[in-house]
DNA sequence: GGCAACATTTTACAAATGTTAAAAAATGAG
DNA sequence: CTCATTTTTTAACATTTGTAAAATGTTGCC
C-alpha cells in the first residue's frame, strides 16, 4: 500500500512513517464516467485523491454551468468550503473519465494534522500549491487575451484538450463556447 | 507584547505557548505611504502581518498596473512565490497609508512550521484562508456582471472605498478605471 | 447502419467593455 | 491660498465578447 501511495504525486514528499498513517485511513474507490462526487450545498465529509481519471469542478448558474477547476492523476479533490470552513461547498466535482479514488475520512484528516507534524505540513503545502495556481489564474485573465489563455492552456495540458469537452474549457478559460469556437478557427 | 499579538487578526487563534515562539522572532517596524515593501523579481526574505495600514498587490505590465489584492490591518502579507516556492516573486506590494507592521523571517517561520504543530497548522489555515478567498473571486468573475462585483466589494470593503484610489479599485475589480466610472455614474 | 442525443461550429446581431483624448474635480506641496 | 499634479469623469468610437438560433459533426446504443 505505502509503496503504492509513493506513485502517487501528492504523496511524494512524505515519509514512509507519514504514509503508513495516511494509509491506515485510506480507502480506495471506484466511480464510473459522469458520476458526481462532491455536490454543492453539501457539507463532503470526505477528502479523495485522484489515482486514475480526470475531475471537474463547477458552478451552477441560472443558465450555465461554469467550469473552474480540473484534476488529474495524483491531484487531490475535495469540497472547498467543507474542507476549510465546515460549511456546504458552492462546487460540484464531477468524474470526466471512470476513475480510481482514494478516499479519506476529513474527520480523521483533520485528527492527523493535529498529532502528526509532517502531514500538518502537508496539508500546508497543499493548500499553498493550491493558491499559488489559483492566483496565476486571476492574474492571467488580466493580463491575456482569451486567445493566448487557450494557447497556454493547450500547452501546459496537453492531456485536458484530448480528454475533456471543449464546452468545459471554455468555461475554465472565462469566455462562452462560442467564443472558444472563434479563437479555434483562427490558428486553423 | 504577546497581549498586543492576540489583538490581531491573524494571531487571535494561537495558545499563549505559540505566540511566545513567534514573539521571539518578531521585529515591529513602520513605513511611509508609498512604500514599495516587497518588489517583484526578488527573493522577498520576510513575512509581514499589517498591524496599521492599507496595502495592495499589483503586478506591472507593458501600459497598466493590475492590482489584485489588497490587505488591511490583521492580515497577512508576504510574496507568494517567495513564500511558497522560495523563487522570486511576481508582484509588488505597495503601503497606501503609513503603516506599521510585524516582519518575521522567512527561514525562521520554516524553522517554526518544522518544529511546532500548532504553528504548522495555523500556516495552514493563512494559506486556506487565502485560497478559498481568491477562488471565489474567480468563480465571482464568471457570474457577476461588473456592476454587481462593484456593488458588493462596497458592501464587503467599505474602508477601501474610502480610503483606496479607484484605479486600483478598478483594476481589482477586473475592469477598466472608465467602465468602473461609468458603473458609479449609474447609481448616482 | 440508422437514429437520437449531444457537442461543436457558424452566422447575424446585440451588449458590454476597451481605447484614446480631453475636461472636470480633487489633492497636496510650498 | 495657489499652482502643479494626480485622479476621476465624460465623450466618441472601436473592439471584443455575448446571445440566439441554425447547421454541421460526433458518439453511442439498439
């Protein structure tokens, strides 16, 4: 199991005394293509990592769904606001692809950041990695056109633009389908 | 001093043991109105918490400064790369009133994370913090007009409105200083 | 294969926001 | 207080992006 965990990049950092407490609360999981894992306006009692498969995250508007958030294999995924603050999330993460979970109690998550100091440090980093992306994200939509936002984007996830409908990318790169469609036809 | 700490926002949740530990590294220092405190490009060696004061985060471009963040008294202040990843930083972090403020050093607040679960997860919390504040302002972006983000960062921020230029409020915001006129004009 | 459901592109038009420049208002130093 | 500087507003026009609807393409199931 541990050495299993290794593979995983979330997990890297950590000491083998780190992951056999880790492990000893994991449960691996199965969900199917299209299941919704974490709903809004539920308190997500769990935390899951991503071993196989891709995520999204998303928002229901009145007359859309806006993507704001993608996973991949070794990324972790949870509820936002259940996880910080105890609260429902405003999200909703869906599986893109049939994954393989790992699935961890938040109430023994958070036992463990209060007794282990490595994996309270983990937890930091975390959340940190988290914010730094998500930062990035704000700042580029000020400074790039939504047509070098789609540029970079297919650069640095390759991966996403085969396996993900555009509908979700556009979304994620802040303009409409429609727009996406434009930008598209233009490096043609 | 530790009495002045509880006094502050960001420490309020610390044991008397934990602000003791901070306390020791802690040097109290003031700057002027205008001040540059942390420039981008630079390995910034200090962690900042604004005792007084009103600040903001802004990165430079080739005809406009984006300011994407602003920080009162009680919250924290550092370089987000410097920080996370020991790497120079993108973005500036300007003083907007004389202020007073806690430097503590980087190397020492790692020192701290590596030797004290209470501190560990009190970092974690700042980083929590932060991450769920900025995502929501991107999730925000996706489904308010401009006009309503404006309406309610007067409802959320009213001592910024006061005291904080609207071209940083604009750029904030995500729109130009003339659309934000233009919104202001409406609801005269 | 053929059909149904869903995804993507295209078109025409509308709305929001950006750009540039100039005027008006506010601020601050001496 | 006055002048110079900076900030904010206003105006005219250009550009980008959005909306709605139709056309085309794709996928998966029977």
């Amino acid at each position: 199991m541990i050495d299993k965990l290794k593979n995983i990049a979330v997990f890297a950092s950590l000491s083998d005394d780190s992951l056999r407490e880790l492990a000893m609360h994991i449960e691996y999981i199965k969900h199917k293509k299209g299941t919704i894992i974490i709903r809004a306006d539920k308190i997500e009692p769990h935390f899951y990592v991503l071993e196989k498969g891709i995520a999204r995250a998303f928002c229901d508007g009145e007359n859309q769904q806006i993507t704001f958030w993608f996973g991949q294999s070794g990324n972790v995924l949870f509820s936002f606001n259940s996880y910080i603050n105890n609260r429902p999330g405003y999200e909703n993460i869906e599986l893109l692809e049939n994954s393989t979970l790992l699935q961890l109690r938040l109430s023994d998550l958070f036992s463990l950041y209060d007794q282990h100091l490595e994996i309270a440090n983990w937890g930091r980093k975390i959340a940190e990695q988290e914010l730094i992306a998500t930062e990035r994200r704000l700042i580029d939509r000020a400074f790039k056109g939504a047509a070098e936002r789609y540029q970079e984007f297919i650069a640095q996830s390759p991966e996403l633009i085969k396996r993900v409908a555009l509908k979700h990318i556009a979304s994620y790169l802040g303009v409409t389908q429609v727009t996406l469609s434009r930008i598209r036809a233009t490096y043609k």
